[in-house]
C-alpha cells in the first residue's frame, strides 16, 4: 500500500489517529481519541492527487510526511 509503518505519526491505514513521540521511550505512540475519524477511499484519492499535483519536491515531501505515505 506504500504507507508507511506503525511507528510513524500516521501509521493507522483506517482511521486518522495522529501519533505522539515519546522522548523517555523514543517511540510514537496512540492515545485514545474518541475524536478520531475513519480514512474512506474519497480521503486516499485527496491525499494522493495533492502529492502529485505538488509543485515543488519539499512540497511533496511535506505532504507525504503529513500523510503518512511512504
């Protein structure tokens, strides 16, 4: 799927959880958040068309971080 793993800041595939690092144990981690929604296939199509339609390589490499492309 060319996501990136489970250690990053977005690593869930379903939902739009966002991780937080922990320096003590230098790891991302997911607390709970009821506020959470699921990704549809609406949110992939989006995310992929505003990485390719970048126009610079930061641009989409700022975008694929946010993401959570890999």
């Amino acid at each position: 799927m060319n996501i990136t793993g489970h250690n990053s800041y977005h690593g869930c595939r379903f939902c739009n959880i966002e991780g937080v690092y922990s320096q003590k144990y230098r790891h991302v981690y997911f607390p709970p958040n009821p506020n959470c929604t699921n990704k549809d296939h609406l949110d992939w199509l989006r995310h992929i068309n505003e990485i390719e339609t970048a126009t610079t390589n930061r641009e989409k490499e700022t975008l694929i971080k946010n993401y959570g492309k890999s």
